[in-house]
C-alpha cells in the first residue's frame, strides 16, 4: 500500500525536531452542493529543525515516531505554492 503524502502549511515549530502542519481539504457537499473547506492538524517528524511558521510542506506517512507522531516531512518537501 502506498504511502499517503499530503500538502499543508506549518503552523507551529515550538518542539525540537517537530512541526505542526494544517493540511486543508475541499469537497463537495453531497446535499447542499457547495464546495466546503475544512482542515486537519498533523504533527510531523522535522529532524533539523528547518521548516519555520507558514511555509508550505510536504508530510509522509510514517511508522510512529512518538505518542501523536505518524508523519515526517518529505524529502525536497517545500511545494511550489
């Protein structure tokens, strides 16, 4: 099973060799029709400490790293904006 990668913004780098990322997705409502928005905060493995608040990143699918780690920036992970 491939590894899901996902696109987001950080939001916090206050932990050592960690990062918060908010990774928004939009869909159509299956009723009203109307495109909503919503997002989800992931907590991903940053080992040197790179990434600074609102840059955007790519995270991967990992093994657990910690308690609520289960992601890792990916390798050439700032996206294009």
């Amino acid at each position: 099973m491939p590894k899901r990668i996902l696109q987001g913004v950080v939001t916090s780098d206050a932990n050592a060799q960690t990062i918060t990322v908010s990774v928004e997705r939009r869909f159509t409502h299956p009723v009203l029709k109307k495109t909503i928005r919503k997002s989800k905060k992931y907590r991903a493995h940053d080992e040197n400490n790179t990434y600074k608040v609102g840059e955007t990143v790519r995270i991967i699918e990992c093994a657990p790293k910690s308690k609520t780690k289960r992601w890792e920036v990916y390798a050439g992970a700032k996206a294009e904006a």
